[in-house]
C-alpha cells in the first residue's frame, strides 16, 4: 500500500514513518508538512491512501481532504488527529475521509484502521466513535429525517411527493412537464439522497419524517 503521510509536526511525523516502515506491505513514497505540500504531492506521487493531520497552517486538511476526494477519487484519506470531538469526526467525513484515528490512540489502532481502508471500509477509533454516537443519539430521529429530506432539490421534493402519494412515472412527467428519463433521474437522485433503494420505501420515511400521517 502506497502512503503519503501529512502532518505538520515533524518529529511526530519521523516517529510515525518509522512504525510504518516496520510494515512490510506499506511503502510510504512521501511526507508533507501541510494541506498545500499534501496536494502536489498527490498528484506527483499517486499514493493509495493518505494519512493526514486536519489541523495544519495554509491549507488546512478538511480542505485538502475535500480536494483530494474530488479530483483524485481513488485515494483514500485516514484522518490522524488529536481531536476527539464528534464535529471534527464529522466534518471530516463529510469531506471525505473514510477513517478517523485518535492520536492518542495506539499504533496498532491505525494499522487496523489502514487494514479497513484498503477494503474500503470505513473506520472509526473507540476513542471518537463514542461521541459520535452520542451525538446521534441525542438528536431525535425525526430531525435527522427532515434534515435528509431538506437536502433534496424542489424538484425533488416534488417527485418525492407524487412517489408517495403513489403516482405513475408518466403521471409525474406529465404533471411536472418534464420527461420521464427526467423523472428517473430525480427518483435516482432523491433515493440515493436518503439512503433508500426502493420506491416502496420513500412512503416509510415520509410517515417516520412526519412527512405524511
């Protein structure tokens, strides 16, 4: 596995690289010190996957994540951080990351979160999965809903009202004046949007959302 690793504390990242050497199966083909140095890197370099602090000068790394997960779609970024904080863990993967490693954590820790990630599983240290999940837990599922339907275009939301109320995929076209590949692209978008697969499933949510009685 080909990993470029970031961090803007250079002993911390000389003691890194040095475990990560141990493994056989990794090859850590660079080192940058920020967001802006990561960048050029990566694209120099092609690593497979980046480790990377989120607290850095210049380009910070939610930046950087958001960049890399944009223009280089196949590398996966593991989040190393001291922030414990579920907003930190979630901004981050909202930009993109798929792991996130408390760096108080041990190194075994990453090495099983780098272990995930190359299976393109995500990862979540103990530490920062706890307030995350309080987090969750704590905001009442209705909100949660709404919030994922509020992320759908009015477009959407129109389609989304007509599958609920049962309408045909021509009925939607002809009520909306738009085409029918047109309105499968809006159910696509909007099932994806909530997490859902099916058409039978949207009547679901709207009840849970209180959408619909």
């Amino acid at each position: 596995m080909r990993i470029l690793l970031v961090d803007d504390h250079p002993l911390f990242r000389k003691g890194l690289l040095a475990l990560l050497e141990e493994i056989r199966t990794l090859d850590v083909v660079g080192e940058a010190g920020d967001g802006s140095e990561a960048l050029e890197l990566a694209e120099k370099l092609k690593p497979e996957v980046v480790i990377m602090d989120i607290n850095m000068p210049g380009v910070c790394g939610l930046e950087a994540i958001r960049h890399l997960t944009t223009y280089y779609p196949k590398i996966k970024v593991v989040v190393l951080s001291g922030h414990a904080d579920s907003v930190f863990v979630d901004q981050s993967l909202k930009a993109g990351a798929l792991g996130y490693v408390y760096k108080d954590a041990a190194f075994d820790e990453l090495s099983i979160a780098l272990t995930a990630i190359e299976k393109g599983l995500p990862y979540l240290s103990p530490a920062v999965l706890t307030p995350v999940l309080k987090s969750y837990l704590l905001t009442p599922p209705t909100d949660k809903l709404i919030s994922e339907y509020n992320k759908l275009t009015e477009r959407e939301k129109e389609v989304f009202k007509l599958l609920v109320n049962g309408r045909s995929r021509s009925l939607i076209a002809a009520t909306l004046h738009i085409s029918p590949k047109t309105v499968d692209r809006h159910r696509s978008n909007l099932l994806k949007k909530l997490d859902l697969n099916r058409d039978e499933e949207l009547k679901d949510f709207a009840e849970r959302a209180g959408l619909i009685k």
